[in-house]
C-alpha cells in the first residue's frame, strides 16, 4: 500500500512545471498521502535533499515559469552504483512511489530505479516536445507562443530595414517548435531535421522576394543543424538580401506557462496519483494521445521515438 509519494523535476526545465507538481501534490494530498519533493532533480534524490510538504507549498506556483524545486542534469545517473544510491534515499526516507517531470532522459532514469523495485510514474515536461511517448509535453505550448511573440517583435524591425532574419529557435534534435512556429508565424522559410535546408530552393525565393521589394523575410532554423552565421552570409552573397541572426536561446523556456500548459499539467499531475494508486498498474508514462490523457508501461515508452509531424511539413510549403 502507497503511504508516502515524492516528486521530482528533472532536465531542462520547462514552463508549466510548477503547474504539475502543485497537480501531483494537491491530488495526492486529496487521497491521504504524505507527499515529499526532491530537489535539484536525480541528483538531489542520489544526494537525499528530499523534504515533506504540505498544500501550502503549493500556493501561487501555478502561475510561475521554471521550477521552484530546481532541475538538474545528471549523466552520471547511468551508473548503476549511483542508482542504486537514490533507490537507498528512498527507501530511507520510507518513500512508496515517485513521479518524475521531464523528458527523455528523465524517463530512462525513472525505468533504472523501477528495476530497484520502486514503484515510478515520469510526466512528459520539455519546450521540445521530443518524447515519443506523447503527442504534446507540458512547456511546448509556452515556448511556442514566446518564439512567436519574439518573431513578431522581430518583424517590425525586419521590415523597416527590408531584411532577411534567420531565427535559431530550440528543439534539441526535434524540429516541432521549428515547424510549428513557422506555420504560427507565415515564415518564409524552416530548417529542421523534419524539412531539411534546400539551399538552392530558399535562393531562389529569397531573390523572387527581393526582386519583388518584399519587405523582409523570416527563415526559422533549428537548433544543432547548421552555423546559422555561415547561412547568413550565403544568404547575402546569393541574395542580396541585408541579412542578421536571432539565437533566441534559453528565454524560450522561461515565462508564465500558457493556460494549456496548466491544464495539460493539471490533467497529468492528477492522473500521476491515480496511477501510482492503482494496485494493478506498474511502473507508467502518462501522455497525450488523440487529445486525451493515456499512460503506457515505462519499458515500453522508453523505447518509443517521437513521431515526426510530416504532414505539417506540406502544409508549411503549401501556404508559404
Ligand atoms: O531540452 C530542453 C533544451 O532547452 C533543449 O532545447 C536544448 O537543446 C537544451 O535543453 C539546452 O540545455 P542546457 O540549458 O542544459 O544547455
């Protein structure tokens, strides 16, 4: 029988991670459980930074971006000495189950402890949407609408100057905010893994435009593909077109999280406790599928690779 429950936040954090963990905490509260948080991620739980809390440490936290318990990466974690070590704090501190927020790495962290016999759910919580078990993560809504609010900043002075701005956005090696903000914003042009760099194509348009007088351009490109300066300097050389860089970085996961963000985290965060509850239930990964909440056995999620949205990337050139 599940008595005490801990939760944690591992990886890049993610707007809409508060949002869950007051879920998590509030739901199990509800059922009767002592419910503990551990800080700074898989390292806080190997390092024994794990505390009690109560409804109160949940006040006003649904609104705020990051994570008021910290994150962390740990490369380290796939040594089985070290797993082993954070399945001791827990069993220490008499702790029952854990939910972990994050993303993939997160996820294969939670699947070793699973094997120590400690009973895991992981939620899905990354700007990259990235996991193949899920359709949609808590923070890739926020992420997406802080890059389109940047783009729309960035066209007001990219049209006064007649320029072509090429905005590197996150992603990590998933192209979903790329194509997705460029379907947002009526870009020009994306480079992602999902709809690769047709140097010769974009030359052309970008001249068209040119000759055309349009007033500018907005080329969206993934991270970790290409040195977006190099591009630049193509771009004017081939083009003609005046021509300046936008690595928007690490503001795209900070922020309020969007109201969808706080509901699909409100959806997860629940569902986390009603799983862990469940005698019959193993060790799960709670998604989206079809819009509604699901939940798969960790072994089998941990395996899953993200499906790539091709059918956005017809879209994206059929109304460019
Ligand atoms: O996974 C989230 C993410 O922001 C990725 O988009 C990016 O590649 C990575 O984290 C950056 O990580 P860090 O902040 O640890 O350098």
């Amino acid at each position: 029988m599940i008595r005490k429950i801990a939760v944690l936040t591992s990886g890049g954090d993610a707007p809409g991670m508060n949002a869950c963990l007051r879920a998590v905490i509030r739901a199990g509260l509800y059922q009767g459980i002592d419910m503990y948080v551990i800080y700074d991620g898989l390292r806080g739980l190997v390092e024994g930074q794990i505390k009690q809390v109560n409804k109160d440490f949940t006040q006003d936290i649904i609104n705020r971006g990051g994570t008021i318990i910290r994150s962390a990466r740990l490369p380290e974690f796939k040594d089985p000495i070290v797993v082993e070590r954070a399945a001791d704090q827990l069993k220490d501190f008499e702790i029952d189950a854990l939910v972990g927020i994050g993303g993939d790495g997160t996820f294969r962290g939670l699947n070793d402890l699973a094997k120590h016999g400690i009973k895991v759910v992981g939620i899905p919580g990354t700007i990259d949407n990235d996991v193949g078990s899920t359709e949609q993560t808590i923070g890739f809504s926020t992420a997406l609408n802080t890059i389109c609010e940047c783009i729309d900043k960035l066209k007001d002075t990219s049209g006064s100057h007649q320029r072509c701005s090429l905005i590197e956005v996150m992603g990590r090696h998933c192209g979903d905010l790329a194509m997705y903000a460029a379907l947002a914003e009526g870009a020009e042009g994306v480079i992602c893994v999902e709809h690769p760099l047709k140097e010769d194509v974009l030359f052309r348009k970008l001249r068209k435009m040119k000759a055309q007088n349009k007033s500018h351009a907005i080329i969206i490109v993934s991270e970790n593909l290409l040195d977006i300066h190099d591009l630049a300097k193509k771009i004017e050389e081939k083009t003609g077109f005046d021509t300046r860089t936008e690595v928007l970085g690490r503001l795209q996961r900070g922020g309020s999280p969007s109201a969808e963000d706080r509901v699909l985290a409100a959806r997860m965060g629940a569902k986390s406790i009603e799983l862990l509850l469940n005698d019959k239930c193993d060790s799960r990964i709670i998604g989206v599928k079809g819009g509604q909440i699901v939940d798969l056995p960790i072994e089998e999620a941990v395996n899953m690779k993200h499906e790539h949205t091709h059918g956005l990337r017809d879209l994206i050139d059929m109304l460019q």
